[in-house]
C-alpha cells in the first residue's frame, strides 16, 4: 500500500497535468470560447461542491460521538466526567464542569445523567477557578473573582 506522501505527491502531479491540460485546452480555443468553456466547467465543479458539503455536513451530524476516554458509563449508558488539573501553574481563568452551555442562546435541557468530580491537586491557579455541573447560560465568577463550587 502506498504511503500518505506518496498519495499526496501522485495527486498533486495529476492536478498539475490536468490544469495544465485544462489551459492549453482554453488557449487552443481561444478567448471567448474558453471563458464560455470555464464557466460551464465552473457550474459542474460548484453544484459537485455543493453536494460534498451537504454529504459531509449530513455525516457529521449522524455519527454519534463516543464519550471521551477515561469516562466511565453506568448500565443506562450515563457518563461520569472526571475533570482534574494535576502539578500545574494556571495563568489565566479556569472552567471545570459538565453539560454546560455559554452565551445568550437557549438555556440548556435537563441535566444528563451521571456523575462529575471537578479538582485542582498541587497546582495554583492565577486567575479565576469556577467549578460546576449544569451549568447553562453565561457561568460567570463573583464579582470579587475567586473560587466557586456549584
């Protein structure tokens, strides 16, 4: 089986052959002939994009994703999120939680099922440390920043 590069590097020359066969193509033609020609071909290649795009589009939406690794599932299927920051220095401002949802758009359904455990462990954080479950809506810190625990 051919390599990924190799692939690459054969498609690349195909490419380049058939644009290069493409404009001899349009300067044999000559001018009005050839932008009549490309704006056909154009059509054909817009409607075949089009039609990618709505297939892998309609892929993404179908395929389920797995829980990530390290979650463990009960006999409902219901996943437990472990979120933990071991032997860090945060700079900046941290979230930990589970089915949140940020921004002005609908709040979120009910909670999903299954457990969380959010934890920092010998690590400092510099900014603000918000920790939570269910969190839906914009989950801002107090106003004096510092640590929350919902």
């Amino acid at each position: 089986m051919a390599s990924r590069r190799a692939r690459a590097w054969a498609g690349a020359v195909l490419l380049g052959i058939g644009l290069v066969a493409l404009g001899v193509l349009f300067f044999r033609a000559g001018l009005e002939s050839a932008d009549r020609l490309a704006s056909v071909i154009g059509v054909f290649v817009g409607i075949v994009g089009l039609a990618l795009a709505a297939y892998g589009t309609a892929q993404t939406r179908r395929t389920p994703s797995a829980p990530p690794a390290g979650h463990q599932g009960d006999a409902t299927g219901a996943t437990d999120v472990i979120n933990v920051i071991r032997d860090a220095t945060v700079g900046g401002s941290v979230r930990q939680g589970r089915d949140m949802t940020f921004g002005r758009g609908p709040c979120g359904g009910a909670p999903q099922a299954g457990g969380v455990s959010n934890s920092v462990e010998n690590s400092t954080v510099r900014g603000d440390l918000t920790q939570s479950r269910d969190t839906f809506g914009e989950a801002s810190p107090p106003d004096g920043g510092g640590r929350t625990d919902a």
